[in-house]
C-alpha cells in the first residue's frame, strides 16, 4: 500500500478567467515536479480559446508558474486559438515540451534552467506529415515522453482524419496512435511507428523496459473496453507486437505511465469500462503480460499521469464530475512508496 503525502488542489474550475482546466502532464526531474495542463475559457470542449501552462513544482512546496502559451486574454479576433496536448518531455538536464496549436500544427520549446527561460517556439509539423496518414488533426501524448538510454527521445502521438464540422473544427476519429522521435536533443524529430487494426487508436503513453524495448499503452475504441499495448524493439520505430491488455479496463480515457527502477510499469487510469471513475495505479513485472492492482487513488478520475520521484510515486489528474460533466479540479497526488518503487533521476 502506498502512503499519501501530500495532496494539492492544482487548479479549480471558473478560477483565474478560465472555465475549466484539463489535460494533465506531469514530469519528475531531479530537482522539482512540472505539471502541464490546458486552461480552457469556453465551454466549447476540446475546440475554442484554449491555453497551455507549465508548473514548477519545488522540493519546498512553492508552485509556480513557469511558461503560458495562448491568447485566451486577448480580445477576440476571429480566429481559432485552441493550444492544445502540452507534452514535457526530458533530455538530461534539458527540458523540452511539444505542444499544438488548432490541432493542426506542432510546435516545441525547451529549457535548459529548470523552466527559468525556454527557447523561441519550432515547429515540427513535418515530423506528424511522415506518416502514411492522411491526418487532419495532430496532436502528442498527452501526459509526457521519455529518454531512451541512448539518448532518444520518444514523444507519443496520436493523429485522426475526422469529418469538418460547420464550425471549422474537425471531429477525433477516425483516428491512429504512434510516436515521433529525436536521436538530437530534439532538434529534429521524425516520425515513429504507427497502430494498424486498432478501432481509433488515440492518446497513448510509453514507457522504457529494462532490456530497452518500449512500452505503448494506448486508448482505443474497440468493444471489449480495454487498454491496447504495443512493443517496439526499434526505438519506436516500428511495433513488434500489439494486443488487448485483458486486465486493464478502461472507458475511454487517457492514462500514465512510468517504468521504476527494478524494471516494473506503473499504469495509473480509471479502471471502469463505463465512467471516468475509480482512478487506480497498476503495475506490470512481464512487459504488460499481466497487471497487479496496486491501490485506487481516487473514487472520481479523469484524464491522469503518473511519475516516479525520488520513492515517491506521484500523480496528477482530473477529478471530473459526472453530474455536472465537468472537470471539478486537476489535483496532485503524492504517495511514499517502497524504496522497490523508486525510480532513478533522470
């Protein structure tokens, strides 16, 4: 059993201007916890005036805002502003995040101070245009990517080829799931494997096993209500396998991941395969074989990340309402583990 810590509320709905605050990515680096999330200011869904923030949590509890991207408090100008999926991905002692803007372009920034300062936004659009479908909406992870051994890094996306609405903005499915990755510090970035004979493959996690294969863990639309999985030996290169993980229920809805030191993933989701409750962390010892429930985090759920921090496990989702059909708050998590739990530093 894990013992909780700490809990903090991150954000609340109708506060600070914003509607409502979704989509949570959560990064633990050596030095303090980032949280990224959007801040919606309509109720418009996944389309309208949306932001992107990162958080910068410290060891000493100080939170603080350490980038904002968006135009949700500008006077309106006709235009579509949704920035959408932030993605933190690590490099050493770099800081990277992929973020998108209309669902439709992708672009990235980066810190090398811990969030401080980041670099003038890229966009690497061209990666998501490599793959062999014809996409009309893009987006990464959510959550966070990884750092290979060898340096790689792995961003985990999804792309759809959805019907255009009278209103501009394009419907999710259908829909594929992959990742894009850098062999340059996120310099370039090239497009990766991709999902065959998934119902609307679509937000996935990865994590790293201990022979350096890679773990995708991936929402779907298929019947049966379960997680899919999908191995590559490549560097997400290309898949080696992919099948339904009978123990992972899920209803539809984004989960984290993150592997610990002893070789085992942590699979944190709502483990119903009709609502967005019963938030529960889940490991695997045999590559996604089988999954161990571990402990339920919360009754209600949402989208969540997961990271394992100095033999803490920690946690970052939504606490949605179902009577209301909204996102009540984004809370932060933070368990003590067993020391078999814990993760070395990025």
């Amino acid at each position: 059993m894990l013992t909780l810590e700490a809990e903090k509320i991150i954000a609340k709905k109708e506060s600070n201007g914003y509607r409502e605050y979704r989509i949570p990515g959560l990064l633990c680096l050596q030095d303090a916890i980032f949280l990224a999330y959007e801040a919606r200011a309509e109720e418009t869904g996944d389309w309208g005036d949306i932001d992107v923030a990162v958080l910068r949590l410290s060891p000493d509890g100080e939170l603080q805002q350490v980038l904002k991207i968006g135009k949700s408090h500008l006077p309106k100008d006709g235009t579509m502003r949704t920035w959408n999926n932030p993605t933190l991905i690590p490099d050493g002692n770099r800081i990277h995040l992929i973020y998108h803007q209309n669902y439709e372009r992708a672009f990235i920034v980066s810190s090398e101070n811990q969030g401080d300062s980041w670099s003038v936004p890229r966009e690497i659009t061209a990666a998501y245009r490599e793959f062999p479908f014809s996409w009309n909406v893009c987006a990464t992870g959510p959550g966070h990517g990884l750092q290979m051994k060898n340096g790689r890094l792995i961003a985990p996306i999804w792309l759809a080829s959805g019907n255009l609405r009278p209103d501009g903005t394009r419907e999710h499915m259908p829909s594929v799931s992959g990742c894009i990755f850098s062999d340059d510090h996120g310099e370039t970035w090239h497009a990766g494997a991709m999902t065959q004979g998934i119902t609307d493959a679509n937000e996935t996690s990865a994590a790293l096993l201990p022979d350096g294969r890679l773990l995708f863990n991936i929402r779907n639309r298929n019947e049966k209500m379960r997680r899919m999985l999908a191995l590559s030996s490549d560097g997400g290169e290309t898949f080696d396998r992919i099948w339904t993980a009978e123990d992972l229920v899920d209803p539809r809805c984004f989960g984290g991941m993150d592997q610990a030191a002893q070789g085992d993933v942590f699979f944190v989701n709502c483990h119903c395969e009709n609502a967005r409750t019963n938030l529960t962390l889940q490991k695997t010892d045999n590559a996604g074989e089988t999954w161990q429930i571990i402990q339920e985090i919360d009754f209600l759920g949402g989208y969540a990340d997961l990271g394992l921090h100095q033999g803490k496990s920690c946690i970052f989702y939504e606490r949605y309402s179902p009577e209301r059909h909204i996102v009540d708050e984004l809370v932060l998590k933070i368990f003590r583990q067993q020391e078999a739990l814990s993760k070395p530093m990025k």
